[in-house]
C-alpha cells in the first residue's frame, strides 16, 4: 500500500509496474489526504495524478506553486523532492512510502532548491527503483517501508533510472536516500556527489560489501580480520586450504579404493553425525531403505540392496529425500537437530 | 515384506516437503553418485592401480553433479567433460605464495590489491573469471559451502575404509 504524497514524479509510477488496484488504492488515499488538508487543491492535484508522465512544466510550475501555498501544513516528507521532484520527474520516485507526515517544513526548503535544480530536462524514464534525490536535512529519516517496497515490482538495473545528473550540486541539506526494490539502500551525506554515476557506483559497491559481509559469515575467522583486503586473503586462503584438503582426500581415497567396500547408508548416518555433532545414536537398523535416488545410473550396485534399485526406478527425486527425512527425523531426536536451511 | 515396510515409509513425507535442508540432500547426493562412481572403477580397472587423477576425476564430477542449482558446477562440468586427464582446479600451493608476493609488492595501492585478490579468487572458483565480481562473490559463498560439505563426506568415506 503506497501511502505517498503526492508528487509530479509519482506520475511516473505509472509506468511502474504496479497493480492498478493498488493504484487506485493509492490514487484514492492521495485524495483523501489532499482532501484533508485543503479541499481545493484536490481537483488540481487530481488532475496531476491523472497526467502521466508527461514533461510537462507548466503542470509541474503549477503543482509548485500550489504546494508553495500549501506550505507547511502539508508536511510532506521533502524527499519526495519536490524540488528535485523537477528532476525526479525523471527517475525519482519518491516511493518512500513511509512518509511521515511530519509536520516539518520543508516545503519551502524544498522549493528553494528546485528553483534552482530546474535545470535538468525532465524525460520521464520508468522507475524501477525508488530513488530520491538530497535535499534533506541529515535528521529526516526516511523510513523505508519494506512492505510497500516488496509491493512494487522492479527491475534491479539502477543505473537507467537515475535522474539526470547535470544538476549534481550538492544540496546544502544533505541527506538523501536511494531506495531500491530489495536491494541496498545507498544514503549519501553532505557533500557527496549525487550524480548518477556515483550513485550508481555507490549502490554497486554496497552490494558488493553486503556480499562480503555473507561471506564474512561463512568464512571461519574472517570476522577477526578488518578491511575488505584482509577478508579477501581469509577468505582465498580458506578455499584454497579446502581445494587441498579434498585433493588430499581423494589421494587417499585412490590409496584405499581397493579396499572400498562401504554402504552407502552407513556413510549417510556417519556424515550425519560428523556434520551434527550432537546427535544421539546411530541407526543401526534398516539401512536400505534410508538412500537418496542416484542421479546417474547405477551399473554396479555393489554392495546395495535391490530395494534401493526399485526406489530409484519408482520415485521421483523429491520423495525419497523427504521420506529420507522423515526417516531421519523419526530416528533422531529431532529437537537436537540443527539443520541448517 | 521389506518392499512392503519401503513403500510404506515412501508414503510418509515431511511436513514441509519442500523445506530438505539442502545441505543434506547435497550431503546425501554427492555420496550416492561418488560411492557407485569408485565401485565402479574398482571393479572396471583390473589394474590395482587407480589412477589418482581417475579419482580426482569422479570427485569434481560428484561436486558438480550435486550441485546443479549452482552456475560454477555448470563450468566445472565443462571442464571436466572437455577435459580427458581432468586438471579441474589450480594447485593450491601455487597460488598461494603468489598471493602473498602480490600483497608484499603492492602496498601501496589500495584498490589494486583488492582487485588482485578478486582476480585471485576468481580463478579459484570454476568458471570465476566469467563472472562479473558480484556475481562471483555470490557464487564463492556456496562454493565454499559445497566445499565443506564434499570435504565431509569424503572423510567419511575415507574413514569408512579405514
């Protein structure tokens, strides 16, 4: 649900990919929230709503003006930007949804810059992403709603969908956020540069970070060390000491082929246990029937059960590995189990 | 009777049929195609020589085969297929030390090492120089992951001979 100010460049959320229902939805509650704050204005900012994305300045200078009437009681959140709404027109979407309606006046601020931020040509591209331009004092949060955020549908490619950067002066307040669809959101402070390409630049490398940090995760003893140089190096490092463990392994395991007489079931339970350190028991019985299907087929079966071959033939893939878990769960104690999803 | 005990328990599925932690089912897959995998091999090579890279071999394959949801199995199965004598991945120890003399020389320069380091891992993950580098950092993470586990299993089938 989409509860947004209304704003020249929410016109370009119609070329979103949004529901219609949930356009009408917000179109309705922009009404009503115009209609509380002042009842004339709404036909005229029904009349924006309608205008879909088109450059159209003299409906945008009006919309301004009428804003700058509005003044402050309309408290919008200022990213929606009215000023760099011009050049939002473009690409900014203020789909902050989260607009407080804090009663904080910002408008004029706001109107200040655009006047001076009018510069850039307004094309309107589809917004995929909700990006919002500076103009901010630092303190004004822009609470980014992930339900709406997850309501809109976007593509992820940012880079399309920033707005012009001809105008990329910084804003004397300088606070701004980029939001988008699940993906990073990129807050540039007072005095960076908000053009495109580093915007873009930006969101790129907080993806990346937020990669290392997943890495960071998995990686033993990658927490200890700071700075991405020093995780890279844990991180090759651990790999590389993983490849020449399995390498070791094998080596071993071509020593011992010959006498390699194993079941399979019995491994399953062994991995089980080394993979789960604080299992209780081993399964002694029924080993057959615990066996996933193989994905290649088996020429030899060895030392396996006929009762495997039937299982591989009959079911699919799925079935087996659930009944294996259940199997597994009834064997085990399923409360002790950590599985990892 | 067995079949009968086996079609019953075929009939019982998790509550949450979808929600197999995956890393048993890799766990589970990767035994089930490398155990068959070196039988077979045994009982094919009268020779009591099997080939350490024979082995190395049917291990990647396992790997790969077990991890198709993943983009680096798709190149490490090219690799092998391609491949007769599997050279699959680059000595470790190599790599290594030249790690560490790249780090030695460039201090200075920030952002080079880290791309270094990038380019580094990149050639160690199967089809990494490929990829672009986010893309490679998402891959890296269940790599290693799928690394782990294989190492698992391996060692319990080591164990199990022993």
């Amino acid at each position: 649900m989409l509860e947004g100010l209304v704003s020249p460049e929410n016109l370009s959320l119609s070329s979103m990919d949004m529901n219609v229902l949930e356009r009408l939805k917000w179109l309705q509650q922009q009404q009503q929230q115009v209609v509380s704050r002042t009842s004339d204005n709404s036909p005229e900012l029904l009349q924006i709503l309608q205008f879909h994305g088109s450059n159209n300045d003299e409906l945008l200078q009006s919309t301004f003006s009428h804003f700058q009437m509005l003044g402050s009681g309309f408290g919008p959140n200022p990213n929606i930007g009215f000023g760099p709404s011009h050049e939002a027109m473009d690409g900014c979407i203020s789909r902050t949804s989260s607009f407080q309606m804090d009663p904080v006046d910002t408008m004029g601020v706001m109107l200040k810059n655009s006047e001076e931020n009018r510069t850039i040509s307004s094309k309107n591209k589809r917004k995929s992403e909700v990006k919002r331009r500076e103009e901010e004092k630092t303190e004004k949060k822009i609470k980014v709603e992930a339900e709406t955020e997850s309501n809109m549908k976007g593509k992820s490619s940012m880079s399309n969908t920033e707005a012009s950067s001809d105008t990329s002066k910084e804003t004397s307040k300088g606070a701004s956020e980029i939001h988008k669809l699940d993906y990073i959101y990129v807050r540039s402070r007072r005095g960076q540069a908000t053009d495109r390409h580093s915007l873009a630049e930006r969101a790129r490398r907080e993806k990346i970070s937020k990669k290392m940090k997943y890495l960071q995760d998995i990686v033993p003893g990658c927490k200890k060390v700071t700075g991405q140089a020093g995780m890279l190096d844990e991180i090759i490092n651990y790999v590389q000491s993983l490849q020449t463990q399995i390498e070791f392994l094998s080596m071993k395991l071509a020593f011992l082929n010959p006498e390699l007489e194993l079941s399979v079931e019995d491994l399953y339970v062994k991995q089980l246990q080394d993979y789960f350190t604080n299992l209780p028991v081993v399964i002694a019985s029924k080993p057959s029937i615990m066996v996933d299907v193989p994905l290649f087929p088996l020429d030899q079966q060895g030392s396996l059960d006929l009762s495997v071959i039937n299982l591989s033939q009959t079911t699919s893939t799925e079935a087996p590995s659930a009944s294996c878990e259940t199997q597994s769960r009834s064997l085990y104690n399923t409360s002790s189990l950590g599985f990892h999803y | 009777m067995e079949r009968q005990i086996i079609n019953k328990k075929k009939r019982v599925f998790s509550v949450e049929p979808n929600k197999i932690p995956p890393s048993e089912v890799f766990t589970r897959k990767y035994t089930s195609l490398l155990v068959p995998a070196l039988k077979k091999l045994n009982m094919n090579k009268n020779s009591s020589q099997v080939n350490q890279l024979t082995v190395k071999h049917e291990v990647d394959m396992a790997l790969a085969l077990s991890a198709q949801e993943f983009a680096w199995s798709r190149f490490l199965l090219q690799k092998l297929s391609s491949s007769n004598n599997p050279t699959t991945t680059t000595s470790s120890s190599s790599s290594g030390i030249r790690i560490q003399e790249r780090s030695g020389k460039e201090g200075g320069h920030e952002d080079g090492e880290i791309e270094e380091k990038l380019r580094e891992l990149q050639k160690l993950l199967p089809g990494g120089e490929e990829m672009n580098v986010e893309e490679m950092l998402g891959e890296i993470g269940n790599y290693i992951k799928c690394l782990e586990l294989q190492t698992i299993a391996l060692k319990s089938i080591v164990q199990d001979t022993t």
